[in-house]
C-alpha cells in the first residue's frame, strides 16, 4: 500500500500528539480520538477527501510527547519531539458518543520543521514536516536480508514461537518488499521500551533498523535457549547457575 500513496508535504498535516510511539511505517494500530480537538482533527481530514475513497483523506501526523506530561491549556503544549509518523486512515467508525474508532496506516518517517497553534476554529495543532527517508521510491525486496531473518525465525527454538507466525509466513511468500518485514520486527521487538521505539522512528537509515531487528532475534534466540536448557535440566533435577 505504501508505494501507491503520495504525501503531500507541501501542504501542512494536522498532529496527533500521543505519549509513546504507537506507529512505524508500513505498519498499522487501531486508534480513537476522544478529545474534542481531535474529533475535529479527525473530521476535518475525512472531510478533505470529499467523494473520494477513504485514502484520499488528509493524512495525520504522529507525534510523541517531548516530556513525561502536560496539562494541555497552554500555547505550545505539549512539546513534541521532532520524529513522526505520517499515516492515512484506512477504515473509519464514528461512534454514537461523538468518538472516532479509526484504522490507521503508516506511510513514512518525517520531521517537524514547525508548527502552527490553534486558530480560528481549528482547536488542533498543523505542522510543516520534511521527509526523512534517505531513500526515495518503492519499498524493495532484500533477499540477503530476508535469509539472515529467515535463518533466526525458522530454526532452533524461535521456530516455536508464535508471535513470529506471522514473520515467517511473510518471509516465506517472497513476494512483500523487506523493509516491510523489518518493519513490523522493529515495532514488535521495541515494544517494551519507549527511548527505543522513539530512537528507531527517528533513524532514517533503513539498514540499522534493520541490524536493531537482527540483533534483538538473535538476543531473543539465546534467551529464549537458555530457558529452555534451564527447563529440561530442571526436569532432570539439575538446576544451572
């Protein structure tokens, strides 16, 4: 889906301010916006696509809180950290209360270069963001890449393991670009720390994400064999220190 939507970053793009990153490209969270400035955010870009279908939808930036907190009455707040997300809404429920349940995609990684408060009616922030991806055009395939992943996932006791089921089945069609796969390893394997997820958003270098997702399996495999060896000894009687 990635290679077929354009983002226009002439334009300004509305922020979603969250406390944690929730989003990475190519990758996809179910959200709400509760709080009224972000029903009309929300509003306003299903609104931009007019008869269109749901992607033409103005998109929505992610951005994450530069502080632990905020009390959200004053101009500037909260402070964002300048990493994001830029996402589009791809399914979309409005809730009786006035809520919206909505679907959103990551598209790609950007950086705030400012930002316009509230004004007028608008009650949510906009932003001018640049691009950070050094690379321009279609996600591709890597297969070099591809087999070291396949290498951590498919043998040995990771191979067991049922949150990579759904890596090892993309992996093996060998038909979705790497960058993708990867993708979805970094927002699974960074799931516990927040600096990390912020650090890895931010990077626009494909490849270290990429050594991150590597290394963190590989972490994973010996922990994961270590246990397991601690296990069988302990039913032998044998405890290992």
């Amino acid at each position: 889906m990635s290679s077929t939507v354009q983002i226009d970053f002439s334009r300004p793009i509305a922020l979603f301010p969250l406390p944690a990153v929730a989003l990475f490209p190519h990758t996809a969270e179910w959200m709400v916006a509760f709080e009224p400035r972000y029903r009309q955010m929300v509003e306003d870009c299903l609104r931009a696509r007019g008869e269109g279908p749901l992607l033409d939808a103005a998109p929505i930036a992610l951005a994450t809180y530069a502080g632990r907190g905020w009390s959200g009455e004053r101009i500037g707040e909260p402070a964002l950290r300048p990493a994001v997300c830029v996402a589009k809404i791809v399914e979309h429920r409005a809730l009786p209360d006035g809520k919206h349940h909505m679907l959103l995609h990551g598209f790609c990684r950007a950086r705030i270069d400012s930002i316009a408060e509230p004004e007028g009616r608008r009650l949510y922030r906009l932003a001018r963001l640049a691009p950070v991806e050094r690379r321009q055009g279609a996600p591709r395939r890597m297969p070099v890449l591809e087999g070291e992943i396949a290498s951590l996932i498919e043998d040995g006791e990771l191979a067991r393991w049922p949150a990579l089921d759904a890596v090892r089945m993309w992996v093996r069609r060998r038909n979705l670009p790497t960058e993708f796969i990867v993708e979805q390893l970094v927002a699974m394997l960074s799931s516990r720390d927040a600096d990390a997820r912020y650090r890895l958003l931010a990077e626009p270098n494909g490849r270290v994400r990429a050594r991150f997702a590597l290394s963190e399996l590989a972490y994973l495999r010996r922990m994961v064999g270590h246990a397991s060896t601690r296990s069988t000894d302990a039913e032998r009687g044998v405890i290992a220190n």
